[in-house]
C-alpha cells in the first residue's frame, strides 16, 4: 500500500500566521480548509494512495490548547477532506519523543500499522520538520510554500499549493 502523509497546518488548512511565524488555529472557527484540499485529495485518492495527516500539536504539552479542542480540529478537518487516518504528536521538543517531526514516527507507526510501503509513498509540508520527518522515513518529500525561510533539507519537490503538489506525486507515480 502506498500513502500520502499530509502536515495538517499550513497544508490541509490555512495556517494562522503570527510575526511571520505559523500557528494551529485555536478553535475549530478559526479553521480554513485550504480551497484546493477537495480537489488535490480526491485526485490522489483516485491514484490509489492513503491519506494520513501527520501532524505535531505540541500546544497540548505547552498547556496551551486543550486535547479536546485539538481533535475537536481534527475531526472538523476529517469530516471535510477524505482522510483515512490521523497521526498526532502531542509532546514538546523537550520531550525527546520518536513521534515529533522532524523525527520519523508518526510515518513508521502508520506504515506498521497499516502496511504501507514508505518507499512508494510521499510526505507533503510546509516545513523544515516535515521534510526531514519523509526523508527519514523513506518517504519522498514535497515542500509547499517557502518553508518559512528555516528548510535544511532539500525536498523533492516544492511546491506552491496542495493542487501543485497533487499533480507532481500523481505524475511520479504515473513514471
């Protein structure tokens, strides 16, 4: 099986941008379902992947944002776009966790669990952490946007929507 791992903020729905620097909507009123999403997932879906949000919300550690209110969000997004399953990193950096992005967690235990085959399968972001998360697991990488000027890492290919970065795993696959 291959899949498709798509960050949730700034991919699947607008992030809220602060000073130049992204945050996760506080509320479910606060979320924008990015316009493409429909579209670009259906088309991937059509092509036979698994669509998995991999997401960091460390707002739950921090004690910020209550878990509730996180998968309230969560849900919201899945009951919008075809997602088939959800990965989530509630810890801090200070945590030390192997499911934080950049590290590769979140994208192994989904493989595990669901069979899937990281080699055939893409991992789409829009930062830093959620390149090096897809290249550590295997995965080939598409960036959207600029990466808030922090990307280490060169993905596969970047992007300037979720649209664009349908149609270039679509294409990749079609090779």
């Amino acid at each position: 099986m291959k899949a498709v791992f798509l960050d949730r903020d700034g991919v699947l729905n607008e992030a809220v941008v602060r000073g130049g620097k992204p945050y996760s909507p506080a509320s479910v009123d606060e979320v924008v379902i990015s316009a493409d999403a429909p579209a670009a997932l259906a088309s991937l879906r059509q092509h036979g992947y698994r669509l998995i949000m991999a997401t960091n919300q460390p707002d739950i550690a921090r004690k910020l944002m209550p878990r509730e209110t996180v998968e309230r969000i969560n849900r919201f997004i899945c009951d919008s776009l075809p997602i088939d399953a959800v990965e989530m990193c509630e810890h801090d950096d200070s945590d030390n966790c192997d499911c934080r992005k950049p590290r590769p967690g979140l994208l192994t235990r989904a493989a595990r669990r669901d069979g899937i085959d990281l080699a055939q399968s893409f991992m789409i972001g829009d930062r830093w952490s959620d390149i090096e998360a897809g290249r550590s697991a295997g995965c080939r990488t598409v960036l959207i946007g600029s990466g808030y000027g922090d990307i280490t890492l060169p993905p596969h290919a970047a992007v300037s929507n979720l649209a664009d970065a349908a149609a270039w795993i679509v294409a990749q696959s079609l090779k």
